[in-house]
C-alpha cells in the first residue's frame, strides 16, 4: 500500500508529537515511576492509534475523491 505525500507528512507530524511523550514513559519506567510511565506509554499509543483510525471530517472528501478515482479510472489488465 502506498502513502500520499499527505499522508507521509500525517504521519511525520504523529510521530513528532508522539516520541516526547514515548521518551518521558520510557524514562519514567526506567526511574521505577511504573504507573506514570504505564499511562504516558498508553496515551502515546492512543495518539497513534487514533491519528491511523479516527477519520476526521477533512478526510471525508478526499476519501470520496479517492473512491470515484478508482471507479472511473480502474488499472489496465495485464493481458491487454
């Protein structure tokens, strides 16, 4: 599956917000703060999994878009 250039720079924007919060559970943890670095660990994984599957209502039309894309224009089969 390929990525959008809109999608790659989602996705970049994700990551850099999410590893601080990483860095903070991890060292936490390490320091035996078990609980506080469990829940920033947790959060960041909510970040991601949030910013992968909630769709926002910007993405409605581009998946609308995308969706026509692929009906009008399908890929020539191999044969032809």
């Amino acid at each position: 599956m390929t990525a959008s250039v809109a999608e790659t720079v989602e996705r970049m924007a994700t990551a850099l917000l999410v590893v601080p919060v990483v860095v903070a559970g991890a060292h936490l943890l390490i320091g035996g703060q078990v609980g506080a670095g469990a829940v920033l660990l947790a959060i960041a994984g909510l970040m991601i999994a949030i910013s992968e599957y909630v769709t926002r209502p910007s993405d409605v039309p581009t998946s609308a878009a995308q969706r026509v894309v692929g009906w009008v224009a399908t890929e020539p089969k191999e044969d032809e």
